[in-house]
C-alpha cells in the first residue's frame, strides 16, 4: 500500500513527463492498442469524474458570480467557431475524411486540463476554468446539431444517439464526482490531492492507448496521408486559436482574448473516440491519433508568443 501511495504521488508530480509515454506504448503495441478501444468510453467517464472530483468548486461559484463573459465566449467557442471555419476548409483541395474531422474537432469542448497550462502560459486560468468546465457540460447539446444538421456530416449515428452518449460521459462524470466528494470529505481532498493526480495520470496513460490503435498500418500504408493529417491538426489547432483571439480582442483586453483562443485551440478530440462508432470513417480516427502530437507540442510554441504579448501585463490572473 505504502508502495502504491508513492507511485501515486510521484506520478502526480511528474504528469508532463509521462503523457507522451503513453503515446508511445500504444504505437509500439499495436495489439493492445485495439485491445484498448472498448475503454475508450467508460475512461472517458472517469477522466471527467477525477477532474471534477479536483475542482475547486467554491472558487468556481464565486466566479460563477459574473457569469456573462465566460457563458459567452463558451457559446462562441461552440457554435461560432466551427461556423467560422468550416468555409475555411473548404476552400483546400484536402482529404474530405481531414474536412470533417477539423469541423467536428472545432464542434468539440475545451480540454478540461486547458486552466493548468493556462498558468504556465501567463493566461487567465480562471477564465480558462470556466471555459473547460461549460463546453464540457454544454457540447451534448451543441455538437451533434452542427455535426448532424448544419454541416450535413455523416457520422454513421443519430442525433438523438449521439447526444445521449455525450450526455452519459457527463452525468455518469457528475455522479462520481459528487460521491467522491461527498465520501472523502473537505480535508479527504486536500489530503488525497496528488494520489488523485497521479491516478488521473495512470487513466490518463491507458487512454492514449486505444488512440493510436491503427496508426502504425496506416503509416506504412499511407505515410504522406498520416503526414498530411498530422499538418492538418497542427494547423487546425493554430486557426481555431486565432479566429477566437481576434475575434474577442475588439470587445476584450488582450489576456482575456489570448485566453479564449488558447480553449479554442484546445480541444477535447478523443472524447470524440468515446461517442462516434466504429463505422464512422476512419479518417476520423486517424485524425484524433494525429492531434496529439500537436496538442503536447503547441503550447510549448505559443509560449515565448504569449509572453511577448504580455510582458507588459500581470502574469497572475485575478
């Protein structure tokens, strides 16, 4: 037990540097990559819950005081966005499985650890909290009518069905969430807090696996088309960041429309993994396995951009 415990909280304390690990192991391990696909769903579940379990929800009501701003820019990031890019794309003369698979990643929410990196990157983490937290409970509601409906994207699944397994992630999230919390207690949490971390970075290990499962044939069948894919995600991940940040920057100050395009860029792609079937095209998985190259490596990049954007501004958010 003693062992464990420690495992725990070194992992917790080392997360940065064991994600990309993960990655790695479902590439070498192509079968266990597959054997992983069906954990997609309930880790999803439980990813959600143990971000939620580490929330710190009375900072959250007090911000939820004025709530305007972040509501807001939630909407915009949810259903303006992927309006404003799809006519974006297409424009190019690009795989149309690549097509879809920027419009539903510009459909999907904030990545919920979006507030963490936002501290180290000089950004509003507050703000970027918010954000996570309403795009999480709000895209059952918003992605599968875009998807389905304004975008006329053939998913291989209904809207009703789709919007039920999204909804499912959120409430079975929600209810665990809320026993945790109720079971450990005020003090359990803090005392708890980086065993917590690091069994949110064991999930966090197996939920890469089933990411890459079939990346390795399509690389050796394809390597131009994965190479294109994984272009296409940098530069998804680069336009949805940019059409939020000048977008907000007529009605924001500069470190709030950062802010909101850092989320924009951020997105949650394999929860998409979770919810769409297996007959959906596989240019869509294939670009969720992508993704993640760009989602370990951009703000790495965006960072010496955001400081000289803000060297002049307070680097703590309020």
């Amino acid at each position: 037990m003693d062992l464990l415990d420690h495992v725990l909280r070194r992992m917790g304390r080392h997360a940065t540097a064991l994600l990309p690990f993960s990655l790695l192991v479902g590439i070498v391990f192509q079968d266990l990559a597959a054997a992983a696909r069906p954990l997609v769903a309930p880790l999803a579940v439980l990813l959600l819950m143990l971000a939620l379990v580490r929330t710190d929800w009375p900072r959250v009501r007090a911000l939820l005081a004025r709530p305007a701003l972040a509501l807001s820019l939630s909407a915009a990031l949810l259903g303006a966005v992927p309006l404003a890019v799809w006519p974006i794309w297409s424009l190019f003369p690009i795989w149309p499985g690549l097509i879809a698979a920027l419009c539903l990643s510009a459909m999907a929410p904030t990545i919920i650890s979006a507030a963490t990196t936002a501290t180290f990157l000089r950004l509003d983490n507050s703000l970027a909290l918010l954000i996570a937290l309403i795009t999480n409970f709000a895209v059952p509601l918003t992605l599968p009518p875009l998807a389905l409906w304004l975008l006329d994207l053939d998913l291989h699944i209904s809207v009703g069905a789709l919007s039920l397994r999204l909804l499912a992630i959120v409430v079975l999230a929600v209810i665990g969430a809320v026993a945790i919390r109720a079971w450990l207690g005020s003090d359990g949490l803090r005392h708890n807090a980086q065993r917590i971390d690091g069994l949110s970075i064991i999930l966090l290990i197996v939920y890469a696996i089933p990411l890459m499962d079939g990346i390795v044939g399509r690389a050796m069948a394809e390597p131009a088309k994965l190479g294109g894919f994984v272009a296409g995600s940098f530069a998804g991940m680069l336009l949805t960041n940019a059409v939020m940040a000048l977008g907000c920057l007529a009605f924001l100050d500069r470190r709030s429309a950062l802010t909101a395009g850092y989320c924009s860029g951020g997105r949650n792609n394999a929860l998409l993994m979770a919810v769409l079937p297996i007959t959906a095209d596989p240019d869509i998985f294939l670009f969720i396995a992508a993704v993640q190259v760009p989602i370990y490596i951009i703000p790495t990049l965006l960072q010496p951009i955001y400081r000289q954007l803000l060297q002049d501004r307070p680097s703590t958010s309020p």
